[in-house]
C-alpha cells in the first residue's frame, strides 16, 4: 500500500490497515517456515508495509495530541 493511500485515511482505518497487515505477515512467516511461501520477497514487502503504516499511524496520532 501506498503512503500516499494511508495518509488520505483516518486515523481509525489506518490502524485497522496496520493490523490487517501485521496478520498478514504473521500467516506469511508460518506458510515460510512450513516451506509453503515459493516467494521471499513477500516477507520484505509486508514488513516494510506495516513499517510504513505503523508510522503514519504514528504521525496522526502525534498530531491529534497536538491539535488538543
């Protein structure tokens, strides 16, 4: 996902994408660790999304706690 995506969406729906993601690479490590996964790659890309999900989500709430 984009940052771009991530950022149009409120604070709520980005961090049930974080969490979606966060499962997402969890099912990923067990098909890998069962040699189920033929891709690797995958294992960077989703971690690197939840890294960049988790900090936007991280600005938005910096700036919630800001705004009040």
């Amino acid at each position: 996902m984009r940052a771009s995506e991530v950022r149009e969406l409120s604070l709520e729906k980005a961090a049930e994408k974080l969490e979606d993601a966060r499962e997402s690479y969890f099912k990923l490590r067990f098909q890998f660790a069962t040699g189920q996964l033929p891709d690797n790659s995958k294992l960077k890309v989703a971690r690197r999304d939840i890294a960049r999900i988790a900090t936007i989500v991280r600005e938005k709430e910096r700036a919630r706690e800001i705004s009040q």
